[in-house]
C-alpha cells in the first residue's frame, strides 16, 4: 500500500481519497474515524467543555437527562440521546438499550445474563446490561453471530 500525503494552497478543501481493489474492513474502520466528530460538547458545573470521544465510556438517559461518563467523571449533555446517538453513528458507539450508548472500544467482555440479557464489562470495572432488542447488534459487532 502506497500512502501519499500532499500540501494544500492556502483557501484549498481537504479532501481523502481512497484508491481500492475492494473495501476491507481495515478500511471500514479507518473511514469510520474519519467520518466521526472527534469532540462532543459537554458540561461540568456549568462549563461547557469539548470532550474528545476517545474518552467516552457511555452516554446515559436518566430523567430526561444525558449523561456522559468517561473513566472517572460524569459529564452533562444538553442533547437529547438520540441526538448524541446520530452524532456517533458511524463509530465505535452502539445503542444497547433504550437509555444508554457504549463506547465498543471501551468494552473488556461481553457474557451472556439472564433473560436473554447480556453484561458488558467496561474496562474501567463498570458492568452494563444490554437489552434483548439490542444484543443481535452486539453480537454482529463482536462477530459473535
């Protein structure tokens, strides 16, 4: 694979190219990064911050609420899930309930619970379960299915 990287005139668009046989799924991921915002607006004692996405765990619905939790804070978003869930769509976070996104490159393991259920263990230590509804998606994304 050849990597050519070229200099823009000032006011010139960044563009990417992708010159392929076929799509691999190397690729797949690289075009996901790219596609990705790599920061979510959020809030912490009435500051807003710009939280790179990289540190996200998981972005919770409580009461209305959106909560976003990196390793060791909790985070205040202002968006409503879905609209965080259509700003993340084509990365590493997949909806695993009705209330809560994970950030896949956060997940240590997946094990199956009780009720058709399954728990993810983040690397952190936390344990989420994921809904019935949602665990095909998982599976498809761990190559479980």
């Amino acid at each position: 694979m050849k990597i050519v990287i070229e200099s823009l005139e000032v006011g010139e668009e960044e563009t990417i190219v992708f010159r392929v046989n076929g799509l691999t799924s190397k690729m797949s991921r690289i075009i996901d990064i790219l596609k990705n915002p790599d920061d979510l607006t959020v809030y912490e004692d009435n500051k807003a911050l710009l939280l790179s996405v990289l540190e996200i765990f998981y972005i919770e619905s409580v009461d209305l609420k959106t909560f976003v939790y990196a390793k060791d804070k909790v985070y205040l978003s202002k968006s409503k899930l879905y609209e965080v869930e259509e700003q993340l769509v084509d990365g590493d976070f997949l909806r695993v309930s009705k209330q809560i996104i994970v950030n896949l490159r956060k997940i240590k393991s997946v094990s199956p619970y009780d009720g058709g259920r399954f728990e993810a263990e983040m690397i952190n230590g936390e344990k989420i379960i994921i809904s019935r509804l949602y665990v095909p998606a998982v599976k498809r994304r761990f190559g479980l299915l």
